[in-house]
C-alpha cells in the first residue's frame, strides 16, 4: 500500500509491470487485485526501491503467501 508520505512524483507508476499503481487524490494507490508484488517480475517489489520516500509499504489487509502470488501472476499473465 501507499501511505500518505507519497509525494505522488510517478516513480512508481511507471515501474509497475502490472499497471497495479494509479493516481488517486492526493496520493497514488496500488490496486490489490493486479499487484502480485513483482513475483515473475523482479526479484523485489520494483516500486519499493524506486519510491524517493519510502512510502510503499506492505498492506496488513491484503498479505498474500508466495503461492498466492505466483498464482496471480500466471492469471494475469495469461489475461484472466
């Protein structure tokens, strides 16, 4: 998630590979159902080490095992 530290200076927004960030008011926010936290991607979440600010941190609401986010992302991979 993207806490209220954000500055919104679109760093993350273009790192992400599964277009899970957007532009909210006043700050970005990362849709939970497209994020699979890079996992077929990168090694790490790629907007965590481009954010200036440290403000993406992980959301308690939403934490997903390694399992569910190699899943997702063969789903979303595939289109589905």
């Amino acid at each position: 998630m993207i806490n209220d530290e954000c500055i919104a200076c679109d760093a993350c927004l273009e790192e992400c590979p599964n277009g899970a960030i957007m532009e909210g008011d006043p700050i970005y926010q990362i849709d939970p159902d497209f994020c699979t936290e890079c996992v077929g991607y990168y090694d790490e979440p790629s907007c965590v080490s481009v954010c200036p600010k440290d403000a993406i941190v992980p959301d308690p609401d939403n934490a997903e095992t390694l399992e569910e986010l190699k899943y997702k992302f063969e789903h979303l991979s595939k289109g589905e």
